[in-house]
C-alpha cells in the first residue's frame, strides 16, 4: 500500500496530566502505537517531568490547551496570547519542545483567538468521554462508528476518567481490526500531505 492509500488516525487526549496519564500511556505502550496530549499550562509542574518525558520517549506528542482551561473566546487578544504562551513556556522549561497544536478549551472559538495564534486549531472526532455518564461502551463506540481515514479522534486524561482507560483498549484493537495505522497530530498531517496551517479553520480531519 502506497502512503496516501494508508489508514492513518491520530488519537488525542485532553486536560492533562492528570492521575491517568500514565495508564493512558501503558496501554498506548502495550500496543506500541502513539497519541498527542493536550496539556493544560496550569497542571504542568515539576512532578510531571517524568510523565512527559515518558510521552515524549514513546513518540507521543506535546500540545496547547491553554493555561487556565477557561473560555478564551470571550478573552482579549493579550489575554489569548499569555493563555499560549504560558503553557508553551512551562512545557518547554520541563521537557524542552516546542507545541504545535492548540485546542480550545470547550471548543469555543472566536475571531480574536484565530488572529493571535500561531498554532492550527485541533477539534477532532469526539467520543464524548468528557461525560462522566457516558459509558465506556458508548465512547467506544462513538469512535469506531464515526472513524474516517484521516481522524483525529478527541479523548480526554481528565482527572479519574476510568472509563476512558476501559474504553481505550477496545477502541485501539477495533481500530487496528479495520486497517488502521497511528499516528501524532503532526504526524497524520506529514503523511497525508496537508498543510495545517489553514487560517481560521478547526479541523476535526486532515481531509475536512
Ligand atoms: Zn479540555
């Protein structure tokens, strides 16, 4: 199969780091795939030097999800701009990369945030699983019913979100039982070819 016929999907995990990160990362290491998490500036201190070491060591990848996780399109274009600069700052300070990927607290967007960030803006498929009632068979399900070459799938290390670290296993087997290869953010958006640097656009695919 040539490169552009190759299933890619690209699993991403919000609200980190949290207390299930590293299980989140045992079960990506068990199946020696990779996935994006997009941290939160505000939990990233020194005790997590090590988690995020250990994303980085797996080929995961680092991404921008604000600093405080408040609704930034009500923010002024100063106020956006520290919300990315703090986290870019302290995750550079720990584990020394750059992010490239920013997603938007709630995914609410505004003219002002598009304008004053550099970053392309991740959605994603969402499996919903930042709903405490959403069952671990529901998330699973809203994922492999709903995947398309090209996804990125929205998921969350949300502090205690164990039926996410149910559903994960079974979303990762059904996804490999459909041709499915795994790749970062910005690894989904090299292979494909498509340039993520669209501006004002959200993208949930690389294709859409
Ligand atoms: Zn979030």
């Amino acid at each position: 199969m040539g490169q552009n016929e190759e299933k890619l999907v690209a699993l991403t995990f919000d609200d980190g780091p949290s207390n299930i990160t590293e299980k989140v990362l045992d079960i990506l290491e068990e199946n020696g795939i990779v996935g994006t998490f997009f941290l939160i500036g505000n939990l990233v201190t020194a005790d997590k030097k090590a988690t995020m070491e250990r994303q980085l060591a797996l080929g995961c990848e680092i991404a921008n999800h604000s600093f405080t996780h408040s609704d930034m399109s009500k923010m002024s274009a100063e106020e956006i701009r520290e919300e990315i600069r703090r986290t870019s700052d302290v995750i550079r300070e720990l584990v020394n990369v750059e992010t490239k990927f920013f997603r938007p607290p709630y995914i609410l967007v505004s003219d002002t945030m598009y304008e004053n960030m550099d970053m392309p803006f991740i959605c994603g498929l969402d499996s919903t699983d930042w709903n405490p009632e959403t069952t671990a068979q529901e998330r699973v399900e809203r994922v492999v019913s709903n995947v398309k070459d090209g996804s990125l799938v929205l998921m969350h290390d949300l502090q205690d979100n164990e039926k996410t670290l149910q559903a994960l296993p079974v979303i990762i087997a059904e996804l490999k039982k459909q041709g499915y290869s795994f790749e970062t953010a910005s690894g989904i958006f090299e292979k494909k070819k498509v340039n993520p640097h669209v501006p004002k656009k959200m993208w949930s695919n690389v294709f859409d």
